[in-house]
C-alpha cells in the first residue's frame, strides 16, 4: 500500500474551504498512518561488555511481498490539524481529529497505463485494488462560534503495482459534515462531498525492493489531480497538473515503536521532498506484508497524520507460489535460470499451470516510448511442483535512481483460475547492476544503523537526532556485510576497530547473492572519554584470503561518531518588573563544554496564555507586557550535536494601582436606620480605559447596588459603623479606602414566641399577643421566644419567662442570647398564662408577651399484654401490667384486678369495676376449674376518673388425680381383714375435698353383671377393711374421681389358704352360732321380761363433737360401707356391702369357744400403731381378749376423724 505524495495547493480559497480540503488531502496521504509512541526499541545486543562485542545476525533478502484477495490491514491514528486551522483563517478550536482506517484488497487486475479502455496484456501493468474506509472526529470543538462535532468519512481506492508495490492511482471521497445540537435538535450541517483522484506518471515507488538499510532512491514524477463535488461552503480547487521529486531512504532497522507480532526487526523508510526536507516516515514490516506505522506532514499546511496498525488479517492461502532466480543480481542483458514452486502446505503440486510475467519491457514503453513488450509465459509445473524457465534481464532502468544499480525490476508469477479471490501470486525482484563480479564482500557505512541507550530511554539515531553520544551512552552498532556478487562468498572474517583502539573479528558465513549479514557491536563511552569525533571501523576478509573478490576497494568501511557533552543552560532575568516596560532576559552565560556552537530559543508565555517562541543568535531577548501577572519564560540551549538542556523562570508584572476616595452626609445615626455614602474621588493612572478607567465595589449591600458611585446601607448594630469600596482598574489592581461613622441604640421589640411539641410546631388557636394554645397534660413543650434588635445587641439579649404565671408566680426563667428555648410540662389541666419580656444591654425592654394554654387531662393507658397460657387448678397465675399517664397523673393512678367479672363484689358501680386486688401485679390461683372464671377486669383510673380497662383470658384446667392405693398385707390369709388405703392420691386442695374414691375388689370378675369386669363398684371410701374367703390372687382397682374422668391404680393382692382350726369354723359357722346365740337371749328376754343392764362405750371427741353412746360398732362395717352406720337405724336396716366369695364381720359380737388360741401373727411395727389409733386397743390386748365377746362399738363418723385416718396411712 502506497500512500498519496504531496501535492501543490491552490491558494484563494475560502477558510471554511480551505479546512475541508486541507483535510481531505492530509487524509488521502496519510491511508496508511500511525500513531507515535514513545516506546523504547529493545537493543539487539548479545553482550554487555563495556568496551566492544561482537554478534552476528544473518539477514535474508527483503523482498517485495505477494498480496491476496481479502488481505485487510487496521489501523488507529489521528490527524493534527492545530497549526492548519490557525492559519486557514477558520475560527476553530479543534486540535485533533481521531478516527480508523481499514484497507483491503478488493481485486487483481490491470492498470490501463495509456488510458485507453482496453487492457493490453503487452503493456499494462499487473495491479492490485485496494479499497480503503476511514472515520475521523473532533468532538465539542467551536467552528466559527457554533459548538459541536466535525466529522469526516473518508472511502479509497488505490491501485498498485504487482512488481514493486508503486502507486499508479488514488481515488478518495469524503463526506465532512458538522454536527450541532440545539435544545436537545440534532442539526447535521454538511460542509463538503468530495472527490479527489491523482494519477502518477511514472508509478510512485515508495519502496525499492529488496529492501537493504542506508538505500535512497529518488523519482521525478507528474501527478494530475482532479476534484468533483458539491458543498455550500466550500470552493473546490481547479484541477492541475504538477511535476514533483520525492526521495526516500532506508534509515534503520529494528523495534518501531509499535508492537506487533513478528514486527521488532522493522524498515524505516523516511521520504524527502525535492528540498530534502523530511515529510514523513513509515515502517514498514515483512511479517504484515506492509506498514505497521506511518507519519507524514502536508508541506505548507500544517497537517500531521499518524497511525499505528491496530490488526491485519491475511487472506487464505491453500497454495503458495515462490521464486528462485538463480541470480537476484544481475549484469546487463544476462540470461538467468528461474525455478517457479507451487506449494500446498509444503507439499509440491503437480500439473499446475502457471503464468510468468516480466514487464519491465512495457514499463519503458509506457514512461520512455520504447518499443517493448512484457516478457509473458504460460508453464505447467512437474511431478516436483516445479516449474523452470530461463529469459534474459535485459538493460532498461527503473523509474527510480538509485546508487549503484540500473533499476530493479519484479517478476510476476501467478496460477491460472478463474476465480480472482482464488488467484495466487508469487513475486520477486531481479536487480541489474552494470559492474558485477562473481565475488563482492562490502563493508556498508551507509547501512550502518545505531541505538544509543541514555537512562531508560533508547532511540536510534538518524540525521534528524544526529549521530552523537556523551559519556556514559550505550551505543549498540549494526555493522552490515553485503555480498554484491553473483556467486556465493566463502567463509571469512571481519574485523572491528574500536573506538579506543581496540579489535575484535567474528566469522562471516557463506553470503549468497545480495545476502547480508549484520554485526551487532555494543559500546559504553567511557566518563572520561573526551568530547570530539570517535570512529568505529570494520574490514571484511582483512587477509585478503578471498581472491575472488572483484572489488576490495568497498571491503573497509567506517563509521564516525561524535562524542560530546550537553550543554548548559543559565537564564538570566529580572523577577518583575511594571507593565508597559521592557524587559530584557538573556542565557549569555549558557555554554556547551565540548565547544561547540549554541543556539537560544526563547518561550515566552503572553498574556492570552499561549506562548511565543523566538530563535536568536546573539542570545538575548526582549518582551513587552501589557497586562500584570505572572509569567512564564523559558530558554532551551541547543548545541551542534542537538544535544539540549532547558532553563525557566517566572517573572511578575506589577499594576500601578488605582485610587478612590468616600465621603458620608451624617456622622451618626439610629441602628436600624438608612444612611448614603459616595464615592467623591477615583482614578486610574494607567488604565487603557479611559471611559471606564476603574471597576467600582462598595464592601456591603447596597439599596442601589453593590456597584457604582453611590451606597445607601442600614447599619444593624450599634457603636462605629464602617463602610468600604475598593476599585479595579483594567489591569486587576485594586485600591480600597473606608470611613466610620457612630450607630446609636434603640430599645428591642417585636417579641415573639413559639411553642414546639416535638417536632411539630404547635399553631394557637387565637392569634394576635394573647395567643392561645391547646394542650395536653404532661405534654413536653418546648418554649422558644426572641425580639429584633440591632445586630450587636441580640447575643446580649435577656429572656424573662413565667411559664405559669398565675399558678407560679414565682417560676420565672432567664436566659441571654438572641434566641431563648426551654422546656416545660403542665401537670394539671385547666388553663395556664405564659409571659415573655425581652430586655437588652441598656435596660430597654419589649412589651410583654402573654400565651394562653388550655391544658387537657390524657386518659391513662395500658400497655398490651401477651395471652396467658393455660394453668392447672391451684397453679399460680402471675401477671404484670404496664400502665402510663402523665407524669403528674402516675403517682395518684388506682390500678386494680377484678378477679370475677361476673359478680359486683363492692355492690358499686358494675360486675367489672370491682377491685379485688388493688395492685400492678397479680399472683392468683384458682383450686376449682368449675368455677374459676373465663376471664378478669384489669383497670386504672388517674385522678380526674378517667380510667382504661382491659380484659385478660384465663384458662384454668382441671389436673385428673395423681392415684395412689396401699394395704396393709399383700398376703392376707383367708378370712384375714386387710385395710386397703388410697392414701398419697394428690389433686387440688380443691379436688381433694370432694374426692370419691371407688374400689374394684376384684377386676376379673364383673361385679354389676355389665359386661365389664373393671368398672364394678364394690366399695367406697377413702380407706376401706377386707377379707377374702377363698385363697387365689385378687387385682383390687381403685379409682379417683374428681370432676373430670379420674385416674385408677390397681394392687394385686395373693390371697393365703387358712389350715384348719376352730377359729377357721367360727369364721365358716360364726353366723349360725352367733344367731343360736342371739335366739337363746331374746328367749331368756321373754321370760323374764326384763332389761338387761347398759353398756356405754364413751367415743372419743373428735372435732368438738362427742361420739354417740351405747351403741356397737363393726370395723368390718365402717371400712366395708362408709355410709353404713350403725347408730342410724336406717341404714343400719341396709347394712354393710357383701362381695361374692367376701366374709364380712358379723354385726353381732363374736362368742369364741373356751379354747386356748394359737399364737396369732403379728404385726409390723407401723400397721400395729395404725391399728391401735384406729380402734383404741392394741395388737397384744386383742389377743389377749380375742374371744371374748365385744359389747360396745362406735361409728366410724365418731370413733375417727380425717386426721386420725391421715396420720395412720401417712405414718
């Protein structure tokens, strides 16, 4: 890709033209730019020896690169077009248009060279089309006073040579449009649609392939350019014709500043103008197949474009085609060999047809009027993927001069198909050069390239930097070994001379033809090295061991080097001076240690803010300003090696100051009232203003304003008053002057007050001084109250409160300040008078403020309760409750519980208001669930009877019974009377009171005939007497109930077999013998008829209440039946209970026979006592009077009470 060369611009253009065009143009010539870094080339040494050492790299030809279809290269750049604009005469601001660029190749075809319309294969040019888009902007810049964004889409098409990459045609269109914004209205202002195209006779060549460091070449070319389009602001330049000289030249080799992959051992190619000025530069690198960067100026215009490669993105290539020519240096008119390779993936193809192309013929007929042709064969490739051909060099020149060669021209090769996008090229270069040898070694100076390494920053060095160093640089030398032959060279040796006189060689291989070899050789100048020139020399075979060698005349070569210090730079400058005068700075006492001449560039800052720039050779400078402030001067001393060093200093700019003068009508007023100041003298000595020569600002608010001759103020505090002006004349300075006049006082007034509750400030309900407010007892009020006065009195002013001043009098509260606030609570309700009065310093006061508060009584409140879970009979039910009033109303509240709701108990009021318990807090239990009650009354009344009541859910359950049964034998014999006791069954106090008690003697067997032989209800009571008739085993169930379903307890009881004895036959036969016994009396009774004496057993008291006498009592009766008593004489009629198989003790007395008894069993300890203190005797005298008969007895009721039966089974 070739880009635009410079080209006349035609003057008399309108400014807004004249940017378009200027633009247009920079972007066409700048295709293929890049952005500039400052990055640091890394140093291709192999050694860090401080002296010398040597490397060597081998470089392989660079040669003109074969593009595909679809090859596309992406590039990120700008164009600066600050210094364009400034003199186009546009009023803008814009710097920098940012944007891309994107080229393609769109096609192979031909260049119509003679602009006929037919492509004549003999003598038009094999060409590449590349097509091109690009986008730049400047955002928010001003364009002759309108704000907004320039754009500028650019479209290209250059066609370029196969052979040599030169350019043949450029086409450009831009579109440039300015876009403005307006309340929120996009207005897109077109400013050019152009089209711009150049032709170039020759084609231009920008590269000379192959490529080889310290080459120039040079071209004379015509360029015809030709300008379509429309817009209404710009005139389009006429279309011209023009004859240019452009060289270029290889000026190094490395890193380009811009990292891409295989891109760090890039081409510099700088192009000159006809001057030998330098227009720009690109780099161009064999890996891409083009340039990674670009930088190029438009000469005359002040337009800079850079770009950097951002991407490039090779096309497919399923097949590759390479070139050998047998010499790529050629002598004139020499038959050479050439092999044409097809390639897939390494692989030969075979069969392939191919086309062979050498035009340099047609290129003579073209530019020079010659009569050839180009030189075209159609070849087939062998079984080697090889096609061969010889054709002869021949002697014509290139359009370019270059030393020591008569042109270079490209061979063309490509493979037959149909589908451009599918054509596949090869290409290389054949130089001729009329002095060949078979063998030519050289020692390029001119291919010489150096990196000088200072601190952390490496450049290489160029004309433009100059080929210097100062001690301590590291310079690394790229020394070049060139065979210029035809034949390959052998095996030799070259030998560098340093620069302080010391050698080192290194082996050169074998060189074909126009192949190079580079040795690196690295170099620290010493500290002490002296300033002045230093050369680095370098012979190739310095035996001369090579006698085919042609020419040794270019076998040394040398490179020189100067080697100096940096110069010193000394400012010399008064620090400040007046306006309007001269000041004179110089850096005379500046030098350059090593000698050499200094030139003075001047920057000095102006007023505006930019900088004026001066180059003199005398050194000394000299520089007006109009206008104070503090500038900025700076000299940059340069020396012959462009070396540089800098030096700055700020210099101030004194103003003469402006002067003022105030005069006042009085000499004292009144705080509070108006007074006029005026300004009676002013000016300005130096002003550049005369209308207007100051700027005047009173130093208060003024009624009029704070600018101008006039200043009415109202002072606001008393004592000395003072007012000040201060003017500025154009220059900023400033004069002030003041005068003091005396402020008397007057009394405060005005007073008023507000009354906050809270956060919310509270509005009377009357308005006017006797304000009257509504509020609630015990309501935190905040009472705030303040008056006008002068500014100086109001922190010295006194606040007087009574905030109840009819009921306290004596509460009077007093603070200073302008703003008074205290805090006060109304305990009672009813109404309450508040007073406010205001004094100052000198013992003036306000009026005094009165409010009027309507106190309301606030209800008590209780707080809620969580419910209460549920509690079994005789659970202790605990409860607090939370209640708030006023904090005058908490000390007299009456709280109460009303623990039945149901029942007025204080016969006042209703069922809820009585106060059972008068307290907070409860601690209650309730024995009976049956008639505990489903809820109570909590309430509270403060003293004015307002009261709160809330109803609290109980739940009180019933507890079954805890059933508890004992005996007192578990292994009675038969007939044997056991007591069986529920003694320890626990309920409530309650529950236990009412407790009924019912025995099972006998679980399996069904008593009642029900079916169930579990429910039966042989006995009740809570502590019964038993025997069994029979033996076997006995489940006895007792059962508690209260009033809920009860709980059971079984005891098993393992009933004895009595052995026989007489006592056995009275217990079987006692019944019979009693009644013959009883038959016997009643006769004797009859017969007699008489009373038989009285028998009185007297009962023991129990419970206050005497036991009925003369009357028998069975235990077998009383703990059989408890309702049974035998004093009753109904129920003595019924009887005690009989179980089936159960033997009860007879009512009459037992009659033993006259026998000695055996000895009877005894008791435990614990069952004898209980035994004594339930029937009166103990164990050993109911032995002892077993059989005698028993005449009296007590009933159950009187012979026991409950303590008595207790304390028998709980012992």
């Amino acid at each position: 890709m070739i880009l635009m060369r410079s080209s006349p611009f035609r003057r008399g253009m309108r400014s807004h033209a004249r940017l378009s065009v200027g633009l247009a143009l920079l972007m066409m010539i700048s295709a293929q730019s890049g952005v500039f870094m400052d990055v640091k080339a890394p140093s291709e040494e192999l050694s860090d020896l401080q002296i010398m050492e040597s490397s060597v790299r081998s470089v392989n030809l660079v040669d003109v690169p074969a593009w595909k279809i679809n090859d596309a290269w992406s590039y990120d750049g700008y164009l600066d077009v600050g210094a364009f604009v400034a003199s186009s005469g546009v009023s803008s601001n814009v710097q920098y248009l940012e944007g891309t660029l994107t080229q393609t190749v769109s096609d192979i075809g031909w260049c119509d060279v003679n602009n006929d319309g037919e492509i004549d294969w003999d003598l038009d040019l094999m060409c590449y089309k590349v097509e091109g888009t690009a986008f730049y902007e400047a955002e928010d810049v001003s364009l002759d006073g309108n704000n907004g964004d320039l754009r500028v889409y650019m479209d290209t098409e250059e066609w370029i040579s196969v052979s040599d990459l030169s350019v043949f045609r450029e086409v450009a269109t831009f579109d440039i449009d300015f876009i403005t914004t307006i309340w929120f209205i996009t207005i897109n202002t077109p400013i050019a649609d152009l089209t711009v195209t150049n032709d170039y006779v020759p084609t231009l060549e920008g590269y000379d392939f192959p490529l080889s460091v310290g080459e120039v070449w040079e071209t004379d070319y015509t360029v015809e350019t030709d300008y379509s389009g429309t817009s209404d602001y710009v005139t389009f330049p006429s279309d011209s014709t023009s004859s240019n000289t452009t060289s270029w030249e290889v000026v190094s080799q490395g890193y380009p500043g811009t990292f891409y992959n295989g891109c760090s051992q890039s081409y510099n190619i700088t192009n000159y103008d006809d001057n030998g000025d330098e227009t720009g530069y690109k780099w161009y690198c064999p890996a891409i197949r083009g340039d990674i960067r670009t930088s190029y100026s438009v000469a005359g215009l002040g337009i800079q474009a850079e770009h950097e490669l951002t991407t490039y993105q090779a096309a497919s290539r399923p097949k590759q085609i390479t070139i050998e020519v047998e010499h790529p240096l050629s002598p004139l008119d020499f038959e050479i060999s050439t092999w044409i390779n097809v390639t897939s993936q390494g692989q030969p193809i075979s069969d392939e047809n191919v086309r062979f192309r050498y035009e340099i013929a047609a290129y003579d007929r073209w530019i020079n009027g010659g009569s050839g042709t180009a030189l075209q064969h159609n070849l087939t490739t062998a079984s080697n993927g090889s096609a061969f051909l010889t054709f002869n060099t021949g002697h014509l020149p290139d359009g370019t001069t270059t030393q020591g060669e008569l042109g270079s021209h490209g061979i063309i090769v490509w493979a037959s198909g149909t589908n451009p996008a599918n054509l596949i090229i090869g290409a290389s270069t054949v130089t001729i050069d009329p002095e060949v040898h078979a063998i030519d070694l050289i020692s390029r100076s001119e291919g010489v390239t150096v990196e000088r390494t200072r601190g952390n920053r490496t450049v290489t060095l160029d004309n433009n930097i100059g080929f210097n160093a100062i001690p301590d640089d590291q310079l690394t030398f790229s020394v070049p070994v060139l065979n210029r032959g035809l034949s390959n060279s052998p095996v030799t040796t070259l030998l560098v001379g340093a620069p302080d006189g010391s050698t080192s060689s290194t082996e050169i291989p074998s060189l074909s033809s126009l192949e190079e070899m580079r040795v690196d050789v690295v170099w620290t100048v010493p500290e002490n090295q002296p300033s002045g020139d230093i050369s680095l020399t370098f012979t190739v075979d310095p035996n001369e061991e090579i006698s085919a060698d042609g020419n040794r005349s270019n076998n040394e070569g040398s490179f020189t080097l100067f080697i100096g210090r940096l110069p010193t730079a000394y400012l010399s400058i008064v620090l400040d001076s007046l306006t309007m005068s001269e000041v004179s700075f110089n850096g005379l006492s500046s030098y350059d240690p090593d000698g050499g001449e200094t030139t003075c560039e001047f920057t000095v800052e102006k007023l505006n803010g930019e900088n004026w720039i001066s180059t003199e050779e005398d050194c000394v400078q000299e520089y007006t300003w109009d206008d104070d402030g503090v500038f900025l001067v700076s000299l940059t001393i340069t020396d012959d090696e462009s070396d540089q060093d800098y030096a700055e200093a700020y210099i101030t700019i004194l103003n003469r100051p402006p002067e003022v003068e105030i005069g006042v009508d009085q000499s004292s007023v009144p705080v509070l009232s108006s007074v006029t100041f005026d300004v009676e003298e002013s000016g300005d000595m130096d002003t550049l203003n005369q209308e207007a020569p100051i700027d005047i600002q009173w130093h208060l608010p003024c009624d009029e304003g704070q600018v101008g001759l006039r200043c009415t103020v109202t002072p606001e505090s008393e004592g000395p008053f003072t007012m000040g002006v201060t003017v500025m004349d154009d220059d900023g300075a400033t004069a002030d002057d003041t005068l003091t006049i005396d402020v008397t006082n007057i009394a405060p007034t005005n007073p008023q007050a507000e009354i906050w509750s809270g956060p919310n400030r509270l509005v009377p309900q009357m308005l006017g001084e006797n304000a009257r407010y509504t509020v609630n007892e015990g309501d935190a009020l905040i009472f705030r109250g303040w008056a006008d006065d002068s500014a100086n009195d109001l922190g010295g002013l006194q606040h007087h409160w009574s905030p109840d001043a009819e009921l306290q009098p004596g509460l009077i509260i007093s603070s200073t300040g302008y703003q008074s606030e205290f805090g006060h609570i109304y305990d009672t309700s009813g109404q309450h008078l508040a007073t406010l009065q205001v004094v100052d310093d000198d013992g003036a006061s306000t009026e005094t403020l009165i409010m009027q508060f309507l106190v309301s009584n606030v209800a008590p409140s209780i707080s809620p309760i969580a419910p209460l879970l549920p509690v079994a009979e005789d659970e202790l039910v605990q409860l607090s409750i939370q209640v708030s009033d006023t904090l005058g109303d908490l000390p007299n509240l009456i709280s109460c519980f009303d623990l039945d709701p149901s029942v007025n108990s204080d016969s006042e009021g209703n069922a809820t208001d009585d106060c059972d318990i008068e307290s907070q807090h409860l601690a209650h239990a309730w024995s009976d669930a049956t008639t505990a009650p489903d809820h109570i009354v909590f309430h509270v009344t403060d003293d004015n009877g307002e009261s709160a009541r809330i109803l609290i859910s109980i739940d009180v359950n019933n507890v079954n019974p805890d059933a508890r049964a004992s005996t007192s034998d578990y292994t009675p014999m038969e007939g044997d009377v056991i007591v069986l006791s529920a003694n320890g069954t626990t309920d409530s106090q309650f529950d236990m009171e009412h407790m009924i008690y019912i025995w099972d003697l006998d679980i399996g067997k069904d008593s009642n005939g029900d079916g169930d032989p579990a429910n039966d209800v042989d006995r009740e009571g809570r502590w019964i007497e038993v025997s069994f008739s029979s033996e076997g085993t006995r489940t006895i169930q007792m059962t508690a109930f209260d009033e809920g379903a009860g709980s059971s307890i079984t005891l098993v009881i393992q009933v004895k077999k009595e052995p026989f004895s007489f006592g056995v036959l009275m217990a079987d036969y006692g019944i019979y013998i009693g009644l013959f016994g009883l038959i016997v009396i009643l006769v004797a009774v009859l017969i007699q008829r008489m009373r038989p004496p009285e028998v009185v057993v007297e009962a023991t008291v129990t419970g206050n209440v005497s036991r009925r006498r003369g009357k028998r009592v069975s235990m077998d009766d009383a703990f059989d039946d408890p309702d049974y008593d035998p004093f009753n004489a109904e129920k003595r009629k019924r009887g005690p209970k009989k179980d089936i198989g159960e033997s009860v003790v007879d009512e009459a007395p037992r009659i033993p026979e006259p026998m000695v008894p055996e000895e009877p069993e005894k008791m435990d300890g614990e069952l004898a006592d209980a035994f004594k203190e339930l029937t009166g005797e103990s164990v050993q005298e109911e032995v002892e009077e077993e059989f005698a008969p028993r005449t009296d007895a007590a009933s159950v009721d009187g012979a026991l009470n409950d303590k008595d039966i207790e304390g028998l089974f709980d012992d």
